[in-house]
C-alpha cells in the first residue's frame, strides 16, 4: 500500500439513512477494527440509525472517506479509510462517533473527518464518544478543546468456576423468557419508566427494539421477564452473546437491566442479574462482560461482589469548560 495521504481525498457527505452500500462498507470497517482493538468502534444504537435514517426523534449526518485505488489495501480490497457519524436530537444537540481502518490509522484520517465535519455542521452542541478510550482520540478531542464529560465502564468476569449466589426472587415473581410477538409494548413500558432518567436507554422506540431482534445475536431464551402473579412486568435481564472474532472469544453481555420504579427495592435486580449470568454460563460462556457509567457506585459496587472487575472503558467528550 503507497504513502496514504488523507487531507486530499474527498469526504462523501450522506444526510439521511445510509445506502446499502456504503452500510456494508461501514460494517466491513467496525469488523476490520473490532477485531484488531477488540472493542466496538461505534455504538449499537448507531448502526441502528444509520440504517433508518432520519427520524422525529432524530438526524443522521454521515462522513465517509475512501481511499482512491491507489491507496486501497490490495490484502483486504478495504477502501474505506474511515467515516463520522452525528446522530443529532431535535435541539440541536449531538453525539459524534468515528471510526477508522486498522490499516489506515496514524495517518490523519480521522483529522481529515474532524475538519469536513467542522466545515458541514459545526461542533455547536455535540459531544464525542471513544470506545476503548484510544489515545489517539484523546489527542485529537484535545486539539479541538474538547475534555471528558463521562465515563462508561466496561467490566468483566469469568464465569468458570464463580460461586454465584442463589437468584433469590422476591415472593410471587416469576421469571420467563420473551416471547415475541406478545411481549414488545409491556417490554417498552417497563423499560420507559426503569430508564426515565436515561436519555439513551429510555426513550427506544418499538422500532428500535425491532431492529435488535432482526439482528443476528437475538435470542428471547436469554431475554428474561420478572412478573408477579398478576402479570405485570416487573423487571428484566436482555443478555447478549458476542460470537467469537479472530483470536477473541465468544463472550456474554449482562447487555440491560432494568427493574420498574413499583418493584425498587425488592433485590430484584441483582436476582436478575444473577439469572441472566447463569444462563450465559449454562449456555458455554466462559466470560461476562456489561457496560457500567463509573459515576453509579451502588451498580459498580454490587458487580464487584459478583466478581466482576474494571476491563476498559469508554469516554464521552464534551466541550472543554472555559
């Protein structure tokens, strides 16, 4: 592969929901870099957006940068160098995500985004995740004043061997696994008022939750439903699987959690936290792994105890005060 030199090539500019195309470049790319960092590059709720597009809740603003032929990686047939993602809510504010080849990295493909972004929209009101906290990304949210604002922990455990404690269901609860079809609005108003303080995990949308079950991880033998003996829905546990890449193993995901605002109190949560670990282990899984914001020390603390502990992390960044 030549000299690559970025600051030349054009930037493809996409408003709107991404073509079938480029989507598949995109996805080519975050599994390129995935499993070289072994981390996600961009969020799940991301590649959700670009391929819906536009929404009222929404607006996608994409920026690819492909390398011209005599850049490309002959080894790989891989020419997209690296792209920018701005999934913007409807007062402006925004979260920008970018993610860059393996074979492209050090080569100023991501400054080169950084300023077609600065030129098309503007850094007004957005925020920037890292996903695995890079320090070239910390170099580069820098030069353009941008500081950390949050903290997302990545915490793992091995399942091999863990003496974890009995479920402990609180009296008349029950757990069964979901059923699609039958129990997608009681799922989304359970989750709304669990996460009515969480912008990201509160507000999904019936299609957004489509969206996960049409993917290829979903399994509704390890989405777990908390219900007393009327019913109602009283919690959950949604496990993941991430199948293995290259030299990184299957691992499960304690992907969320959540318990209804009635049921707060009953350790519901960490039975279900528990039940959903259990049936990640009894499925094969050697390890466990769930995202965490460092500032909730109750959820940290109780993950300890179950023997998890700190892996990586990601870091959101802001707008640097002053």
């Amino acid at each position: 592969m030549t000299p690559a030199h970025p600051q030349k090539w054009p930037v493809h500019v996409v408003r709107g929901g991404v073509d079938q195309q480029l989507l598949k470049d995109c996805r080519d790319l975050l599994a390129a870099a995935e499993e070289s960092d072994g981390n996600p590059s961009i969020s799940e709720q991301t590649l959700v957006t670009m391929r819906a597009g536009d929404s009222a809740e929404h607006s996608l603003l994409t920026l690819a940068l492909y390398a011209p032929d005599e850049d490309s990686d002959p080894a790989t047939g891989q020419d997209l160098a690296g792209f920018a993602v701005v999934v913007e809510e409807p007062d402006g504010s925004g979260i920008l995500e970018i993610a860059v080849h393996p074979s492209y990295r050090n080569q100023g493909v991501a400054d080169r985004l950084v300023g077609a972004l600065k030129e098309v929209r503007g850094f007004n009101g957005l925020n920037a995740w890292s996903h695995g906290n890079h320090e070239a990304a910390a170099d580069l949210a820098a030069r353009y004043g941008y500081a950390p604002v949050r903290e997302l922990w990545k915490m793992r455990m091995t399942t091999a061997g863990a003496d974890l404690p009995d479920a402990g269901l609180p009296d008349g609860v029950a757990i069964r696994t979901f059923v699609p079809g039958k129990d997608e609005e009681a799922w989304l108003a359970a989750n709304r008022a669990a996460f009515a303080h969480h912008p990201e995990q509160g507000s999904l949308t019936r299609a957004d939750l489509e969206a996960r079950m049409a993917e290829d991880w979903f399994d509704p033998s390890g989405f777990l439903l908390a219900e007393d003996r009327d019913g109602r829905l009283l919690g959950y546990h949604w496990t993941k699987v991430h199948p293995r890449h290259g030299t990184h193993p299957a691992i499960g995901e304690v992907y969320v959690v959540g318990v209804t605002p009635d049921a707060q109190g009953m350790g519901l949560g960490k039975a279900l936290t528990i039940a959903g670990i259990k049936h990640l282990r009894d499925s094969g899984l050697a390890g466990v792994m769930l995202y965490v914001d460092a500032d909730n020390a109750p959820a940290v603390a109780l993950y300890r105890r179950l023997g998890f502990s700190r892996w990586d992390m990601d870091v959101m960044y802001g707008p640097a005060a002053g």
